[in-house]
C-alpha cells in the first residue's frame, strides 16, 4: 500500500489520463479492472453522454473509478451535478482555478485531484483542498502548461512544496519511468498516451496507428497564444506553422483551429485535417496492446527495474 492505492483503493499507483476522444467507459473500466484506476473524459462529453458512460462504467467494473473534467467546460454545472447523482467518487479537475468546486464536490464525500503544471498551481490546489495533484510535464500530450517544465525537473520541485499524495504525469509509458518518477518523490504515476494506443481507447484506428509509428520528435508544442497544445506533426500542424509565418492574429489562429478539429482527428481518424494530440513518450510506443497487458508490463518492468537499482 502507498499513498495513492490508499486514497483511491486500488492495486497500482497507476491512473489513466482522462484524455478526450479516448477515454470513454470502456478504456476506464479495462484500467479499473487490470488494478488501476480508470478515469472518464468528460471534456469531449456532451452532459447525457457523460452520464451514459458512468452509468455502463459502473456495469463494466466494481472497481473505482473517476471522471476527469476540465473546467473550461461550457455545462461544468450540469456535468457536476450528474457525478454526484450517478455517485461518481472521484473526480480529476484541470484548466481552471481547483477553488472553484473543490469544496462542493469533498462536501458530497468526493475525493478530489487537481491537475498541475507547476509548484505555484500545486500550491493553489493544496489550499483549495484538493486531496492530491498531478504534476504534469511538459513531455505530455494535448494542452499543457505554459511553464515548459519537464517530469523530471518538475516533480521534485512540486515535491518540496506540498504535503499532500503527488502523481507524476508526461512522459510515462513504461515500468522503468514509473519508477524513475516515484524515486523523485511522486507516490504514483497517470499515463495518457500509452492508454491512448490500446485495444479500449476510444480513438479511431488510425489515431492509434498513427502513435504506433511515430517516432522521436514526432510532435511539438503550438498554439501557445489560444491554449499550448502538443500535436502530431501532420498537415494541420504544418498548416499553423505557415499561419505563425505571417505573423497572426489570435483570431486569425482561431478560425484556422474552427470547431471539433480534435475530434475529426482522435475520434474519426482525419489524419490529414484533424488536431492530434499525443505525448513525446509516443516514440517508445510500438504496438496497440491490451489494457491487461500494458499493466501487467509496466509492473513487471517495475519490479524489475527495482532490483536493479537495488544492486546499484
């Protein structure tokens, strides 16, 4: 037992990034279910559609599970209130200010996580109440922080400041970097991408052949001016690199990003068109594997890359 399995009651100190587009109930309930904790992404849910996959996600596993909502959502009061009727009990906050419904969800007996990109976030979240933070890198897929720290830099910083349970996340796919972050003082580790290139992601076929052959350097950090994301470098990203040429407005950033580009990438499979969002870690992912099995991997590596740090 540690801190994280403690808090949320489950086998591994591992949580799957509630990441959009791929994180519906079935690749929840599979993380859940292989000893982990699975987490729904609310962020590409209309309200009943949300409510539809707590609900078949309950069915899928007994085991814990969550729902990961970015604050910037339109309907935040609508999808709040469907977690607590359909007794969602944990619940992953990021993009937005932790104060703003912490004490609302720990009052209905909810144990809240605040998503971080740096130790003065990390302290905001601590203060708000928050019962943990994910310190994210800037390796990581989809938004990120404008900070630019990298997992290895910003976990031991995070650690120094706070006092509650820390979970490393960017950059994680594997039992050797779970272990590398839990010695620099994280108590457990959320993977995104690696789950994003399994059997029960959501996203379309394509996405996730797409994150089987990309290779080192395969994506970068854009759009810092609307909200830093990290993209493939496909047609769609180059099309922002030509617009940045001419020296943009935001709003001319804007038209060219239009409406729902991340889910005509991740979820229909425009590899050409769509916003495809993956981590830096995606240059060490080699094949689409089961849930069962990327689990079972990384805590095998785990426990292997114990020993040998052992014998150093």
């Amino acid at each position: 037992m540690n801190k994280i399995t403690q808090l949320f009651n489950i086998k591994y100190p591992i949580i799957q990034g509630g990441m959009i587009w791929n994180s519906g109930y079935k690749l929840a309930s599979a993380v859940s279910n292989a000893g982990g904790l699975g987490l729904i992404g609310a962020g590409s849910m209309y309200p009943d559609v949300l409510r539809s996959h707590i609900q078949k996600c309950k069915k899928a596993t007994d085991k814990p599970f969550g729902v990961n909502v970015p604050m910037l959502y339109p309907n935040i009061e609508e999808i709040m209130n469907i977690i607590v009727e359909e007794g969602v009990k944990i619940v992953f906050t990021s993009a937005g200010n932790p104060k703003t419904w912490t004490s609302f969800l720990k009052e209905k007996g909810i144990t809240v996580v605040h998503v971080v990109s740096s130790s003065k976030f990390a302290l905001k979240a601590q203060e708000a109440g928050v019962d943990a933070v994910v310190a994210e890198g800037f390796e990581a897929g989809g938004h990120n922080g404008r900070e630019e720290s990298t997992t290895l830099t910003l976990i031991p910083i995070v650690k120094e400041k706070i006092q509650i349970p820390l979970i490393a996340a960017g950059g994680i796919a594997t039992g050797r970097a779970m272990l590398a972050t839990m010695i620099l003082g994280a108590d457990g580790v959320q993977v995104g991408s690696r789950f994003a290139a399994s059997f029960e992601s959501s996203a379309h076929d394509n996405f996730k052949q797409t994150i089987v052959d990309l290779e080192e350097g395969g994506t970068q950090v854009t759009l810092k001016e609307l909200a830093p994301v990290r993209l493939i470098k496909n047609k769609f990203y180059q099309d922002i690199q030509d617009l940045y040429a001419t020296a943009p407005s935001v709003d001319d950033l804007k038209i060219l990003l239009g409406r729902a580009r991340a889910k005509r990438g991740m979820l229909e499979g425009d590899l050409v068109e769509g916003e495809l969002e993956i981590g830096q870690v995606s240059g060490l992912i080699h094949e689409i594997k089961s849930v069962a099995a990327i689990v079972d991997g990384m805590i095998s590596e785990f426990e292997e890359a114990k020993k040998e740090v052992h014998s150093l």
